[in-house]
C-alpha cells in the first residue's frame, strides 16, 4: 500500500463520511439506559 499524504487521509475520510446514510430519528433508548444506571446507583 502507497503512503498517503495528510491531504489525501482528509479526502478519503470527508467521502466515507458524506457517503454514509444518516438518520435524524430520536432515540431515547441511551437516556432510559443511563438514567437506570444512576437510579441503581443511588438505590444502592
């Protein structure tokens, strides 16, 4: 494999980041998560 310069490292990650498929759908599965762990944690 060739040795890429920084520039050429900065164009491929811009493309793969503007190739990959977003979504804006709110979750809330991660706040439920924490919040369980804190509780927990000051039940205890």
């Amino acid at each position: 494999m060739d040795n890429l310069n920084p520039s050429e490292i900065s164009q491929i990650i811009k493309d793969r980041i503007n190739n990959l498929e977003t979504s804006s759908q709110e979750s809330n599965e991660g706040r439920l998560y924490f919040y369980r762990m804190v509780s927990r944690e000051f039940m205890d």
